[in-house]
C-alpha cells in the first residue's frame, strides 16, 4: 500500500484496512497495527514536539519506553486520553489521534523558540532565573512555564467509562509473556500451580513477536508461540492477562496490575469496563521482563528518524514496515549489525554502520554477519551531528583516534539512523520490591541481585542472554517458583535472534559520550549530555540531586530508555564507576495508570457507602433535602410550598417549641454492654457515675481518651442490673465500640463484660415539643407515660403501634421529649404511624438542621462541633457530669496536670451579637478589642452560630480563653466588612431553667 | 393496628446470580465455653470452637465470628421460642446474649460465578481449597463491611449490616454486567 | 498491602486490620498515684524503631481481637505475632517502652 510496507510478514492481518486520522489528515493501516506502526508505514516520522525546547521528535522505540511520540486519542469530548504512546496504541477502524504539545501545528511551532533560547536554558535554569521576587514565581513565571513546557490536555467532562478492580490470588504470578516468561509458565503450571501470566502488550509473546526467521526446539518460533499460549490458555489453573501491564510491587508479593479491556475496540460494549485493576496476591513472583534498548547519546540524536535498532527490527518483523529508506547504522552493540543486515535484506539501503563501540571488541554473530553481506563498517567511529529540520537527512561521522582525538569524517545522507548502545534489563519491578540491584561490568548494566520479597527475574531481565538460555531460565525460575525441582528440559534454538543473543550490549566508548553539541539523553524531558555535565560541575555529587537538578529520568517515561546513560555520564564525568554512582529509585508505577483504574467503582454515588436509615424513603418523598453525616443521608430540612432553607427551619424549630415535632435519630451509635462488671467498665470508661443508676433510667454520658479531652458523649441507659444501652455520637460509634473493645481485651481483662453493635438493629424516632404525650399516648397503650411515671430520663419498654419498643424519655431539643426504639425493619411503618397520630397536634418532621438550633438555644454541644479534640470536661462546660468520688476513669489523670486546669484555657460561652440581626461565621475568630491590625491577638472562635426563631434573634456559642470570667464583656468578631461586636453570655440561651424539660 | 404493621429491609432484587434470603432470628452470643455449652443445648447447635467456622443443625447456625463471639441464626418464626429459651439456659453464666434480629440483611451470592463476583471487592482467597464450605468471617467488600460464609461450592450466605446492602448489591451488579446474559 | 497472621484467623489482608500503635505499654494500676512525667510518657511517648517493632494490631473487620506483631519497620516483613497478654517470642529483639 505504500512504499514503506512491506509485500509481506508480520503479524498484521492485511485483509483488514483499518482507517485513522492524525492532526486530522486520514491514513490507513492494518488490523494489528499501532498508531506508531501505521504512521511509519505511511512514512510519518514527526510525531510530536519535545517538552521543553519543543524540538521535532519522531519514534525512538517500539514498545512501552518511548519516550518521543506522546499522543492524545480521542474517542468524543469527555474520552482523550493524553499522553499515550504511539507505539502501545493499538489501531482500530476510525482511530482519531493528535500530536501535543504545538501550537499553532506540528511542523510550524512556534513554541520551538525555546530551542533557538537553548543555550540559555540550561539545567535549573527556572530555578535558577525565576526565584525572585518570589510571589513572581507562582503568579508570573510558573503558569507561563507551565504553559510552554507541557504535555496533553486533560479533557474537562467527567469520564463516562467505568473502571472495575479484583483481587487475584495464585501460587506463581509471572510478569512479562516473552520467552522467559511462557517458559516459566509453562513450567510451573505443569505442577498444577495456579498460575496468571500477565503481559504489557496485546499479544503474548514478547522478543518473539518480531522474530519470524528463529527456531525455538526444531520448529518456528511462531509455531512454538502459538502451541505454548494454546497450552497455558487450555489450562483452567491459569490465568493469561494479554494488555495488563504490572505497574507496581507492593509488600508481601502483592503486585498491581492493570488489563486494558476496550481501548483496542472501535466499539466498546457498553458491559465491559474500561480497565480492571488487578490485585495480585502471589505466593512467588516470576519477573520475566526482559530489556529495554539503550540509545546512544550523540549530537542531534533526538531528530525524527533517529530510532533505536531494536525497534526497527520489531517495525519491519512485527508490523511489516520498512522505517526509512536509507539508513545509517551506529553501532554501540552487536545487535545493531543484525538490524542492519536485516533491514538490508528487507530493502533498506544501509549507508555505513558505524561502529562506536570501544577498540578491542569481538566480532558478534550480528557483525560478521554484516561484514559477510558486504555492508559498509567503519570502526573507531562516532558521530559529530546530524542534519535535517523535520527529519533527519544527514549524519556526519567522526574518527576517534588512538590518541582519543577525533577527526570529522564523511557525511552520509540517509532518512534514518539506528542506533544500539546495548539493552538495559528491565529491573523495575524487583527494584520496587526493595530488592537489590548488582552491577555487570560484562553487560554494562545493573541486574537484580538479592530479593526481598519471594520473587525472582529470569531471561534478559536479569541479564541472561540468548534464546535458549533464556527460555531454560525462564522454565527453570516457573519451576523453582511452584516449589518443583528445575525442569530437565534443555531449549535449542537457531537463527540469528537480535537482541536475544549473545553478549547483549557493551557500554559505548567515554570519548563519544560529552560532545560539544546537544546530545539528548533523556529524550522526554529534554535532557541532555551537557545539562549533566554542567550539574557535575556545579557541584552536585549524588546522583539523586543530579537527578532533581536537571530532571533527567523524571517524565513519564521514568528515565526508561535514559537511566543508564545518564548514570554513565555522570560517572565518566565524576571518574567514578557506575555502581559508584549509585541509583536512583525505581518507583511505581511501571508506566502511567490511569486515575479511573485506580479509583475503581469508588465514584459518584458509590463513591463510598451511603447509608440510610428505615424513613429515607419517606423523608426523600416529602421533598427532604439531606446532607452527608459521615456516610449517613440524614434529612437536614423538610420545606413545604417552596420555603428556602431559613423559612423551613424557623417553622420546623417553633413546632417543636409549640407543638410537637418528629425526627429520626436512628443514626446514633448503639453499643449494647452487658456482663456482670457492666456498670464496673463504664465507671472506669467514662467520667460519669455509673453505679447509683437505676434500672430503667438513662444519663447523659462523657467519654474522655486518656489525655484528658472530650473524645465522645451520648444517652447511657440501664435496662437491667448487667445490661446498658450507650448511645454515642453519629460519627463517633466504629472508634468508640473500637475504644471499649481495647479497653476490655487488653487493659481490663478482669472484668466480665461484652459489647455487641446495635447501631441497626434499632431505629429510633424522637417525638418533642409540649404534645409529644398526646402523640404517643395514640400509640402507645401499655407504658404510662405521665411525667410521674416516665420522669426524664426514665427508660421504659412496651409496644407501639404493636411493635415491641424501647422508649427513652430523653430531650435534645429542651422540651418534653421520647426517642422511640423498634427493630429496624418496623422503623419505615412506626415513623408513618407515629406521623399519622400527631396530625391532628400539627406533627411536624424536623431535620438535622432544626435539630442544631433547638439544642444550640439549650446550649447542649456537639461533639466535634462545639469540641475539637483538645477541649477537656471543665472546658465544654460539662465538668458536672464527673462523678466525683471516683478513683480513676480514662482521662481524670490527665485532667489533673496544671495546664488542663489553667484559667486562661478556652472555655464554651454564648455569644450574642449587639445586633441580633447578625448571624455569626462558624470559625469566626474572636478578638478582645476592636481595630486591631494583624496579626491580631485572637482568643477563640465561633463554634456554633444560628438564627433563633424562638428568641427572635441570632445565637451562638464559641469557645473563648477564660470565656466564663468574661461573661457580660463585648468581644469582637472580626470579618471583611468591619468588627462585629458581640457579648458573651450564657450558653444556655432558651428556658435557663429547663422547665419544659420535665413537662 | 398492630397486626398491620410491616417489616420493611433494604431491598434485594432477585437475580440469576443473587438470592434474597428470608428475614431471620439472630443473636450475638459473647462468651466462653460455659456459655457456648449452655446454647449448645437450648439451641440445638454447638458454636464451632474452630476459627471462622459455620456448624448447623436443621435451619438453625452458629456461627464462629471470634474466639469470644458467634452469631445464632434461626427462622424468623423461631424468635419467640429462643427469646425465652437462650436467657433461660445462659442465666448464671458470665455471657452476652444481644438480639441483633434487624441488624443484619441476607442475602445469597451464587451459581458459577459467585467467586468472581466476590472477588471484585473481597481481598480474600476465596478459591474451594482456601475457603472451603462451611468458612464463615467478617471481612470487607470494597468498603463495607460484611459477613461472608460459603453455605456451598457455588454459594455464599452474606450479612451486611442493613445500611450497608444497597452498597453492596450495587457494586455487585455493576461487576454482573460482565456476564453473559 | 500487607498479609496479618491474624493470632485467632491465619493470614489475612491489611485490609481486615487496624493498626494499634506500639505494644506493651501498659496502662497504670493507679494513674492518681504517677507523677507527670509518668504519666506524659506512658501517655505521649512511643518509640520509632528502625528495625523490629512490637505493634498492636485489631483485626476489626475480622475477629474483632487485638494482638501484637514483631515487624521489622525497614522491611514490613513480620517476624511473629501473637496474642495480647502474651510475651513477644523469645530471642526477639523487639524493643519494649518501661
């Protein structure tokens, strides 16, 4: 179809013509194809701008480290996916695809100016140019910065997709289905190990997939390929996760995996997610990784059609594409000879290979098969530049002398250049798995050295070359993970197999390695050779702050194809030795995740549980708005006819005060404690007395942690001798079941006593206002009500409506009050029948909001509201409820050091504003004089602030240092428009004394 | 107007898949070996002193959910006759004996894909051979807590609290739209 | 996420637990009878090893019980765990508070 395809191989299917636009032109390709792969075949080699000085970049690689062809993906306004690489980009029909980081195009970019300013854009040239003035930084320079440098758009509309996530569990988790990988597979399988091999690409299959001409035990590769996969997939012990990148080592041989299940269809089906994150517990982990091609820093090794030789290979055996028509070859390794003898074949004219690697090497099977094809080879090379805006059309070649001296050489004209500096073993994951790294002077590259997890690599990714070799190591290490001995099998195999053979790489020679012109080395982040020179230089010595200061090895591509060459850079600078150098950290994730695998099904409403109580449904017909209390939807209000939420909550606070008013508390922590030593536990948990409570009366109860402070406070009512029932705040009841339980198992372990949750098994309707009796008294026929019989606080069990019920006489609103408890599942109908009886006395459901109001006029606090963790008993104006001839209780200690007893600490107070129109910020801030310029001298703040219907006027309370000593003094509020003066007063603001309680 | 009133739980939709199960009596017994001695005869079936273990006897389950804890499950219609016979055959041993009958909703995960459902948003190996029928634990299910017990190969009983159901249902539909219909 | 050796379940995910701070530091009989600095550092003072860690653990959403682990804090690798009221397993170099 074009000159660049060609007639036939590969493991395209060309009876599919897929169609795909890029920068909105329209190409083809084939079914089997990526984005790269098809552009290159179309002679496309610009594919993107770099990031920093917005030079034209083309394809380095063909697998997951490219560093170069960052491209957005676009499926409709809310799917573009940013920052993809072309080459993991699988091609369907319709694809629409664009380049980054230009304006206004690719080939006229103006950002490109960067380029022309490179020599004064150095490493730490923002540090550096744009400290000062610092507000400048983050107001002026940084978002330019930002918005010169940068990569994709992230699109603005919510993801439409959904993401799912699974745990996994097996005996072996193999990473990486190249040779090593099926081989290790294979073997562990046949113990009847559950086993999951996961790779990166769509097809399984690795180094394989681009080698076509090898032979794998007498037979092609790509029979043994296929027969080994229809194995493993036959066996229903193991799992094969084709498009699943491991991305992450987590402790205890847990890896995180990610499966790309639609991004290769043309038409996702509706019923699959997006992507599944897969949370792999394995018993061993089989790292079969592979290597990563290593590319050679030269002057203008960045131009498009600069591409490592590698790659080409997989462009031509793979895809079916020729990637130019002429190339140069530079040769840091034996492998780049084999690309070029078979590109040559392929019909790719080969100008020169230039051989750069150190005087003194041994010819590999890949150079005398160059030298045997007749190619051109010049030794003792290196190269001075290249030539071409858009794409490389020229490398002009050095002659290193035997002195070090280098002489220019001849200029070849060419579209492509293969480079090879040897192939780094993709130690990654090890690396994260705190594992340590050795390095091999042989191979010029670190290799996993001592685990700590149960893992092992095997194959190239730790260094062992060669096909044979690597599928024995990799049958050796599946064998040895799945607890068998090594499998006796020895693999053959014959051909010559690129990268997979022989000694895989050589570290290039020093003198080529700091040119005077740009030589890129971390191509992504625009880093070059000079930029490390320059922070040796400098002074920074550990390679962690070379790596901070010039940012190499910091994109997205986490320095895959640029760590080794920077580490040896540094260290020829340094005259140290690579392992002297050091490393940086490997961090997760392997390439980038995308924040929906990550987030899962945690979105939207499933974001985290939603809890509802038995009368939601019924709230939520009535027009109730609801607020998140915790993970609770409580009704905050009920409107009528339009009313905002000011007009609801005066008329429901005034039925309450009135009439009578119902609300549903069910949202209460239950904690039910029984046992012998039951009244015993509570003595020493909370501050209250305990003992002298009677059989079915209640009290309001404190709970302290043992440094002294409010940690929780809730109704505590007594139904038998060795039996209560605590109530605890909303939010409060996990930690405070959790705080009794550790109590009891690990402190008082004398006492008989045990705890149960009845949170739900209880739903709970307060019934308050002077005509909460009448209502009740319709319901209830078997419990006198009358205040002589069912004081306050007096606790009672009968039925209502026929439901057995537990009804506390209790009041947070200051009036006659009931909170009525029934089985949770007759909560909807006791809620309706409870509503029915009080029509005719004008019941009226309240919400949360009305709720803070009636108790705030009462001044009762909330804790975590009117309390922030650091307020003790005396401070929240509860010290009354101490019982006071006990010995100990968790926290009394505490309260006896001299600064919890100080009287300058904050204590609870009302606040009133002169001008009763005035409702209080909660969190104001309050100042003892008016005018003051900051920093003002601030001695506490608003805690609780609302409009009393009742009072006619605004309340609040707050907590003030020595508040109580100050009551009847004007304090001030500051806010943007002026001090607002307010006068402390009693937190007790409505029926001071509490007569309409006890109605 | 008592007989009228209803019991109303948090919905379970009925599925090829997922089972509503039958409202039911359900006690949390804390103790030690008298107290689990003195149920075992009023109750009709001994809590299992192995961890994370289901006995059963007829319609009626103990449940081990710690060493000091099981979970009495019985038929709703039992409820009477247990609230009587349990506190009589506990008195005068140390014990805790909580009705938590309107705590829990249960419903069934089963069929051939039980297991992956569950194992969507349930961190534990739930493979036969690892979680064998008859394993009862609480464990969690994305971010809810649940009870999860195999009553079979290709079934599991859970218990969530009543709050918690919808949640739990909800990300297990959204995982069964993976399924062949 | 870490695997828990849950003394009363076996093995089980992180998930299930909840960390419970450093192990063995017992409340005082009579805490009316501690001076203040008894009484900060049993309250506020903790250890921060570099090594092996006796810590608590609740497996709350489990058994519900609290136990103690040996954990080596530069590895996240346990060396034991056991049960609360028992004494870390002998030849431990576990650090224990006064």
């Amino acid at each position: 179809m074009t000159e660049f395809r060609t007639e036939r191989g590969g493991r395209v299917d060309r009876s599919r013509v897929l169609r795909f636009t890029f920068d909105g032109r329209a190409y083809t390709g084939f079914a089997g194809d990526t984005l790269a792969s098809a552009l290159l075949a179309n002679g496309v080699q610009l594919l993107g701008r770099s990031f920093k000085y917005h030079r034209p970049r083309g394809l380095l690689a063909a697998g997951s480290e490219e560093p170069n062809a960052l491209v957005t993906v676009i499926r409709d306004a809310a799917r573009r996916t940013p920052n993809v690489r072309a080459t993991t980009v699988e091609l369907y029909d319709g694809l629409v695809a664009e380049s980054q980081n230009r304006w206004p195009s690719l080939s006229f970019d103006l950002g490109a100016i960067n380029n022309l300013l490179s020599p004064v854009l150095p490493a730490g040239f923002y540090n550096k140019t744009f400290m000062w003035p610092r507000s400048a930084w983050f107001a002026l320079y940084e978002p330019r910065i930002r918005a010169a440098a940068g990569l994709g758009v992230a699109p603005t509309l919510p993801d439409p997709d959904r993401y799912a996530q699974r745990y996994a569990h097996c005996e072996v988790l193999v990473v990486g289905a190249g040779p090593a990988g099926l081989a290790a597979a294979t073997a562990a399988a046949a113990t009847g190990a559950r086993v999951i091999l996961c790779d990166e690409q769509a097809e399984l299959g690795g180094a394989l997939l681009a080698e076509p001409d090898t032979e794998i035990d007498g037979r092609p590769a790509g029979d043994w390929l296929a027969a080994t996969v229809a194995a493993l997939r036959a066996n229903p012990r193991v799992t094969l996760l084709a498009r699943t990148t491991a991305f992450g080592y987590f402790p205890h041989n847990n890896v995180g995996l990610v499966e790309r299940l639609t991004d290769h269809l043309e038409s996702p089906p509706a019923a699959l997610p997006r992507e599944r994150l897969w949370q792999v517990r394995a018993r061993e982990v089989v790292l079969a990784t592979g290597a990563i091609e290593r590319p050679l820093p030269f002057p203008g090794n960045d131009r498009p059609g600069v591409m490592l030789a590698g790659a080409a290979r997989t462009y031509l055996h793979r895809f079916g594409v020729r990637v130019g028509r002429r190339a140069v070859v530079v040769a840091g390794c034996d492998a780049a000879f084999q690309a070029a003898v078979e590109l040559s074949r392929a019909g790719v004219a080969i100008a020169v290979i230039a051989d750069v690697r150190a005087p003194g090497q041994v010819a590999g099977p890949g150079e005398q098969a160059a030298r045997a094809a007749g190619l051109a080879v010049e030794t003792n090379a290196t190269v001075l530049g290249t030539r071409g805006r858009l794409r490389v059309s020229q490398v002009l070649l050095g002659r290193v002398g035997p002195d070090g001296a280098v002489t220019p050489g001849a200029s070849h004209a060419c579209d492509v250049v293969l480079m090879s500096g040897g192939y780094t073993p993709s130690v990654h994951l090890h690396s994260q798995s705190r594992g340590k790294l050795a390095y091999d002077d042989a191979l010029g590259a670190f290799v996993p050295a001592a685990p700590a997890e149960r893992t092992r690599s095997a194959g190239m990714a730790r260094g062992v070359a060669g096909l044979a070799a690597g599928l024995d190591d990799g049958a050796a290490a599946g064998a040895a993970a799945a607890g068998a001995h090594a499998a006796t099998h020895r693999h053959s195999s014959r051909g010559l197999d690129g990268g997979l053979a022989g000694r895989p790489g050589a570290p290039p020679q020093p003198a080529a390695l700091v040119p005077p012109a740009k030589a890129f080395v971390d191509f992504q982040n625009d880093v070059t050779t000079r930029d490390l020179a320059l922070a040796r230089r400098e002074g920074f010595e550990s390679i962690e702050h070379i790596k901070r200061y010039t940012t190499t090895g910091m994109a997205t591509d986490q320095g895959k194809t640029s760590g080794l060459n920077a580490l040896a850079i540094v260290a020829s600078e340094s005259e140290r030795r690579v392992p002297e150098v050091g490393l940086t950290t490997f961090r997760m994730p392997f390439t980038p995740v995308t924040f929906g695998s990550l987030a899962g099904v945690a979105r939207g409403d499933a974001f985290d549980p939603v809890r509802r109580t038995p009368s939601h449904a019924w709230a939520a017909a009535r027009g109730a708005v609801f607020e998140d209390v915790g993970l609770w939807k409580r009704a905050r209000y009920f409107p009528v006819n339009g009313e905002d939420m000011h007009a609801a909550v005066n008329r429901e606070c005034l039925a309450v005060r009135r009439g009578v008013g119902m609300f549903d508390a069910s949202t209460l922590g239950k904690i039910e404690v029984v046992g012998k030593d039951a009244a015993t536990f509570l003595n020493r948990l909370y501050i209250n007395n305990w003992s002298n409570l009677g059989v079915q009366r209640s009290r309001y109860g404190i709970l302290l942690r043992d440094d002294g402070f409010v940690y929780d406070d809730g109704v505590i009512a007594r139904l038998a001798e060795d039996r209560f029932h605590v109530t605890t705040t909303t939010g409060g009841a996990a930690r405070v079941f959790a705080m009794m339980e550790d109590f009891l198992q690990t402190e008082w372990t004398d006492l008989s006593v045990w705890i149960t949750s009845t949170t739900e098994q209880w739903a709970v309707v307060a019934v308050q206002g002077p005509r909460a009796r009448d209502v009740l008294a319709r319901l209830v026929t078997d419990v006198d009500l009358s205040a002589a019989a069912l004081p306050h606080m007096a606790v009672a069990r009968g039925r209502i409506a026929g439901v057995p019920m537990l009804l506390f006489r209790v009041s947070f609103s200051g009036e006659l009050g009931f909170e009525v408890n029934v089985p949770a599942d007759y909560g909807a109908e006791v809620w309706a029948a409870i509503h029915e009886a009080g029509r005719e006395f004008g019941i009226t459901p309240y919400g949360t909001e009305a709720m803070h109001v009636l108790r705030a006029e009462k001044g009762y606090i909330i804790v975590g509201q009117d309390t922030d963790g650091t307020m003790t008993p005396d401070d929240a104006a509860v010290a009354w409820a101490i019982g006071k001839q006990k010995p100990d209780f968790v926290g009394k200690r505490s309260l006896e050091r001299p600064t919890m007893k100080h009287p300058q600490r904050k204590q609870l107070v009302g606040l009133e504003t002169l001008d009763p129109r005035i409702v209080l910020e909660e969190g104001a801030q309050i100042v003892a004089t008016r005018d003051q310029r900051p920093p003002m001298k601030m001695i506490g703040h608003v805690t609780s602030s609302y409009h009393s219907a009742v009072l006619g006027r605004s309340i609040a309370l707050g907590v003030v240092a020595g508040g109580r000593a100050r009551s009847g003094e004007t304090l001030y509020v500051p806010m943007p428009g002026g001090d607002i003066p307010v006068k402390v007063v009693s937190p007790v603001f409505y029926d001071r004394e509490g007569a309409r309680l006890n109605g | 107007m008592a007989d009228m009133l209803k019991r109303t739980s948090p919905p379970v939709a009925s599925r090829p898949w997922l089972a509503p199960l039958p409202a039911a009596t359900r006690y949390s017994l804390r103790g030690g070996a008298e107290a689990r001695a003195a149920v075992a005869a009023a109750f009709g079936v001994e809590p299992p002193t192995q961890a994370c273990r289901a006995a059963s006897r007829g319609a009626r389950s103990a449940l081990w959910l710690g060493p000091d804890e099981h979970l009495l499950i019985a038929p709703e219609s039992d409820g009477a006759t247990l609230a009587t016979a349990l506190p009589a055959a506990l008195a005068g041993v140390p014990h805790s004996l909580v009705d938590v009958s309107h705590r829990q909703v249960a419903f069934e995960v089963r069929g051939p894909h039980a297991e992956w459902l569950l194992a969507h948003g349930c961190p534990l190996d739930l493979d036969v051979a690892a979680f064998p029928v008859g394993m009862c634990t609480r464990t969690v299910f994305v971010k809810a807590e649940v009870l999860l017990w195999r009553t079979a190969d290709d079934r599991f009983r859970i218990e969530t609290w009543r709050s918690f159901t919808d949640y739990v249902i909800t990300l297990l539909a959204e995982t069964a739209l993976e399924l062949p219909a | 996420m870490l695997i828990i050796d849950c003394p009363y379940c076996g093995p089980r995910p992180e998930l299930e637990f909840a960390h419970g701070g450093q192990a063995h530091i017992a409340r005082p009989a009579d805490p009316s009878q501690t001076t203040d600095d008894e009484w900060t550092e049993y309250l506020y003072l903790r250890v921060n090893t570099k090594g092996v860690y006796a810590e608590r653990w609740r497996h709350a959403r489990g058994c519900g019980r609290f136990f103690n682990a040996l954990r080596d804090t530069t590895t996240d690798q346990f060396l034991a765990t056991y049960r609360s009221g028992e004494k870390p397993p002998v030849g431990s170099a576990a650090r224990s508070a006064p």
